[in-house]
C-alpha cells in the first residue's frame, strides 16, 4: 500500500498513458503471477476507457492474460528505472520476479490483479476484451479499464502534476537498450 | 527538406515511436492534404516494422487515410509545441493546415506523402494495412512502415541522442490540456 494513492475517475483513465510511458504489465492466473515491462501501449478511447497494449505470444504474461481476461499496466517512476529494465529482460517462468526484486503487491479492486504502488505513479487494472485476430497477427490486446488509482503527489484531479520536485515518480520512456528518457520539462502550448 | 535528415534502416524504425511521442498524422488523397496531431500510437512489431495508431472517424485524416491506403508520421520536436496543438484543434477541413501555419512540406519516397522535417525529428511513411474491425470498433489502423528518416542530431545509427543541447528536438509527450512534457534527462538501466 501507498498512502498517496487514490482513484482515478475512470473518464481520466486514459490520460495516464496519453503520454507513452513505459509500463509494467502485471498478471496472475491458477495461482501464478506475473511481471514484465512494455513499451507498447495506447490509450484507444476516452469513454469507455479503452487500452491497447503488445504482449508477445510466447510470454508467460500472455498466458496468464488469457487465462485469466485480465491484467493490470503499473507506470514505474524514475526511481523504478532498474527493475523495470530488469522485468523486462528476464522470463517469469525462470521464478517469481516480484519475490526476487523484493516488491511488495496490492491486490486490484475488481479483478484482483497484483498492483505495484511503491515507486509507480499509477495504475490501471484492465479487463481483457477478446480479438483473437488481432492478438494473433499483431500481438496487440485489447482491453477496458475497470479501475485505476494515482499517487497524488503527481497525478491528482485529472490532471498530471510534473514538475522538479518529483522526478523520483517522473514516468519512463524506453528510448531502447536500458536507455529511457523520463518526462519532465513541461511546456505548455498557445492556446488556439 | 532539412539537410540534417538522413534515412532510418527499417528494422530500427521502431524505436522512434518506442518512447511514446505524440506524433503529427500527415495524409493526402485526390488533390488534398491533411496533417492532425495524434497522443495514440505505438509499434506492434520490429520486422516488418508495424505500427498502431488511432484515428477517429470522424476526421479528414481519416478519410484521406482510407483514400489512399497511406499516411506518415512525423515526430514534432518541442520548438513545435504550439503548431502540435494547433493541428490537433482545428479540423482540416477548415482549410489546409500546412498552409495556415506556413509549414513546408516534402514528398514521402515510397507513398509520396507529404513530410515535415522542419522542427521534426523524424518522420516515418506508412501503408495501411486493412483491418476493418478494429479500425471501426477501436479507430485503430494498422500499417507497415516502408521509410523513415531521422535529423542525425537526435537520431543516427539506430540511436537517440538526447541530451541538453538538442532540446527543440526533444519529442513531445501530450499530458492533455495543451501541457506537453518532453523526452529528456536520460537515464541508463543497470545491466541485468
């Protein structure tokens, strides 16, 4: 538990991921759980909430996401940089990677799904919606989100609160070989 | 045309869209032209390289795109934060959005369509790959990148090179609002 979190309306939901963090796609199935990095997701509609994230065919995430019709996407802060990098190198099949980095889960309020709060800036807990076609040709999922919580100190009423002062909990952009960029620097746009 | 841009070998074109960029839409069919900003897009595949982005129904872009079969995406650095949001408010069909803004354009090498490299990063031409489920249930199309091209003073060999002294060409990451934070302070990973 993270005493900064708290929900996210689901009408903002997708504003979590509007900006292409990197996430942790999280998973559990018959009694095994799971994690991996991804930097391919996107948000797909506003109302219902609506994601899409690439989970490889031949992962153990896959697997326990069609078991189960669920998964959760955790946004790792800056902070998280290592063991982001570490989940997304290593197979849940070769052990348990939660108890191997230490890090303590939540359980997800409708699904269950294990939720990492420590170090993420938010979550979203995500009920599959079948398409086997494209699951097949495009590795691509879709999903609804069903819940989603922030830490407040950037994320709070809607609307991320980036700045200097938190860029432990900035997210990560995978720019490719461990090398992410974080989303800092805030400019804001003329309006129009 | 921007001398500093040189071609992307396609079997790294996925890492320009990897980190999450909000991205410029450019299209053009029977003598007519469009460019949209879009927050949702993502690779689905390293090779052939295959993208995902969501264009909504109801917009020009999307018309040209179904025309045409062919769109590209163009990677706005920060210097162009405010014709970002400008083209992604306003309708096309309001009057050509490149002449409004005073925005040259090149001609795509493969699909011939229309390129900005001005204040861009990169660029990447795509042909749509047509999924008529998914383009009317989630507004999601799915295309093959055939070119791309980087400004080698933040892309070369494969690489992004981020760092405080290209930060006009540090890709914009939409938080909603008109609040854009940019790709920079890069961090590397530990090894696993």
């Amino acid at each position: 538990m993270n005493e900064h979190f708290r929900p996210v309306a689901l009408e903002h939901a997708s504003r979590l991921i509007n900006h292409g963090p990197t996430v942790l796609v999280t998973s559990a199935a018959g009694g095994r759980r799971n994690v991996m990095a991804a930097a391919w997701s996107m948000p797909v509609e506003f109302t219902p909430p609506r994601i899409a994230v690439v989970i490889d065919k031949s992962t153990l995430t896959r697997e326990l996401v069609m078991a189960s019709g669920a998964f959760a996407l955790c946004l790792p802060g800056a902070a998280l940089v290592d063991f982001t990098h570490a989940v997304g190198s290593v197979s849940g099949r070769d052990g348990d990677k939660f108890e191997r980095h230490g890090m303590a889960v939540t359980q997800g309020p409708v699904l269950g799904m294990p939720l990492i709060e420590s170090g993420c800036a938010a979550w979203l807990e995500c009920r599959l919606i079948p398409e086997p076609h494209t699951e097949t040709a495009y590795d691509t999922c879709f999903a609804e989100v069903v819940a989603a919580a922030a830490d407040t100190r950037i994320f709070a009423n809607g609307h991320w609160l980036v700045n200097d002062d938190n860029q432990d909990l900035h997210t990560l952009h995978h720019l490719g070989g461990g090398n992410f960029a974080r989303a800092g620097g805030v400019i804001r746009a003329k309006s129009t």
